[in-house]
C-alpha cells in the first residue's frame, strides 16, 4: 500500500485564505487584528520561525510588531516588555518565541502574558481551559494536526489515537484536543514499557518525540492515519536534511495516510497562529464593547 500524503501546505493555505477573509471583516468593523512577537537573543532557528511568522501575519493583513531583546537580557526587563503589551488594547496577541536563554525562567514568564492575548495557548489558564473543554486559545502545532486529522478521516469519535512524546507544546495538548473529538487516546513517552506494541494498536499516531525517524513500519497498524511533527536536522550522503520522527519511506507502505516533512504540519503552526490572533481580537472587541455598553448602562 502507498499512504496518501497529507499536504499540510494546501491545507494551511485554505484556512489562511479564510482568516484573510475574517481579517477583512473585522477591519470593516473597524477591528485591526495586531501580534507581537518576541524574541530574545539570536538563536538561528528561532530567527527563521519569527520571520515565517511576521510574514505570514502580514500576508493575511495582521498587524505585526516585532520586539527582539539582547540575549542577556534580564528577567525584569523582559517581564515590563510584556506588561506593556498587555496594556496596549491595539495589540491582540503576544508571542514568546522558545527556547529563552537559560537564565530566564521560561514558566514565570509565559505566565505574566495575559490568558486572553496568549496565542501559543501556554498559559495556565489555557492550558487549564482546554483539559476542561473551555472555549479558550488552545497551542497552535496540536490544532493544526487536529485540523489535518479531521480534513483526512471526518469525525474522529471512537478512534484509538497514540500520541508519542508528552511535551507541554504538542503533546500534552494534542491527547486533550483528541480527547475533546471524542478519541480514546494513549500517550507514550520515554519511560513507557513497550511503546511500539501500543502504537501498533493505534488508528492514528501522532508522533513528537524529536527522534529522527524512530517509527517505522514495524510501529503502525495497516491503515493508521499518521502525523509527524518532528523536524530533525540529519547529515544524510554528506548533505543535510529535514526528516520527520517517521521514516517516511517505511511508514508509506502501511499508512492510509501521513503527512511529510517539510510540507506537512509545519506550514499548519503557522496558519493556527494566525486564527489564534484573529480569535483574540474578536473576544477582545466583544469584551469592550460588553465593558462600554455595561458602563452606559451604570451611567446614561
Ligand atoms: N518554539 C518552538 N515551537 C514554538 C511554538 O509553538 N511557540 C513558541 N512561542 N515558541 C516555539
């Protein structure tokens, strides 16, 4: 069997061209949808996303602000940096690109940015939020692999879903996000007795351990529906390449279905991060305008 390739990128291109849509419509009501992304030292590969996504939020008509601090720069001065943003009402979303350098404590921090402007969905609140199936900011890689999963199979109630790899960005959310759509869900980690003889059981497997292409065919019932959210550097013939936490090649021949890498849940982060944003500026509109009409009410 030859799995049906997931293309992430087309996907992300429909529901960015309706968040353009949706952005044209909020500017017509007068709402301008704004994200600010932060960025502390200069680690190269965080460079890169920043700049995918400053782009991206321009390309939909979002508002951007980019706010790079030195690398050394102190926990203080990165906490009055967000408290800013966070009182300025013509910004809707504030984005801490990860890792900080060591000396900042990241949880601290993530934790000083207001729920209702978090467009990662980190903040406890949030994170509090989704495991009770609130209606809140949820992180953007694991609704983006929702997204993909539901486009490929429809409804997922019922489904066995193996998430491999428990980090509080993808997989921790992604076994909620699952468990909302009505999947059974078993998450597999580091420690887990034999997690290859879990994922064969699995309709879906969703795999983010950051372990070059760890799962192989052997992992994978006939038929599995598979996403890959690793993106591993691997020197491959003395050239270097982007590869998955799947051996595509292997995995092809007994998935339904898998998304590739690049190409798949990558270009999806993105796209999620600017529904987010837009999702942000609507509640926030609606909170004022609730806040200006509660006041009228009090006073007029
Ligand atoms: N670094 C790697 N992935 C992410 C992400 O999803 N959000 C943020 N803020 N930083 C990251």
């Amino acid at each position: 069997m030859s799995a049906h390739i997931i293309d992430g990128k087309a996907a992300a291109a429909r529901v960015l061209q309706q968040i353009r849509h949706d952005v044209e419509n909020l500017k017509a009501e007068g709402i301008e949808p704004a994200l600010a992304v932060i960025l502390v030292g200069n680690d190269a590969a965080s460079e890169v996303y920043v700049r995918n996504k400053i782009l991206r939020a321009e390309e939909a008509g979002i508002r951007s602000l980019e706010h790079r601090l030195p690398a050394d720069s102190s926990q203080a001065r990165l906490l009055a940096l967000i408290a800013e943003l966070n009182a300025d009402n013509t910004v809707n979303g504030i984005l801490l690109q990860l890792p900080l350098p060591a000396h900042l404590e990241e949880n601290r921090v993530l934790q000083a940015i207001d729920p209702g402007k978090d467009v990662d969905g980190f903040h406890s609140e949030n994170v509090g939020g989704l495991s009770q199936g609130r209606n809140v900011l949820t992180p953007c890689t694991p609704s983006g692999c929702l997204h993909l999963l539901e486009e490929t199979c429809g409804d997922l109630s019922g489904k066995h879903a193996v998430v491999i790899g428990r980090s509080n960005i993808v997989g921790k959310p992604m076994a909620a996000l699952l468990l909302q759509a009505h999947c059974s869900v078993t998450v597999v980690h580091s420690r887990s007795t034999d997690a290859r003889a879990l994922c064969q059981l699995a309709d879906i497997v969703v795999a983010a351990v950051g372990r070059p292409r760890l799962i192989d065919a052997s992992w994978l019932k006939r038929g599995a529906v598979v996403i890959d959210v690793g993106i591993n550097r691997i020197e491959d013939h003395g050239r270097s390449r982007l590869v998955g936490d799947v051996d595509f090649d292997s995995a092809s021949e007994v998935a339904a279905a898998i998304t590739p890498v690049p190409g798949g849940v990558g270009p999806m982060t993105i796209a999620f991060l600017m529904k987010n944003t837009v999702t942000a500026a609507r509640q926030q509109a609606h909170a004022q305008r609730s806040q200006s009409e509660a006041v009228c009410l009090s006073t007029c």
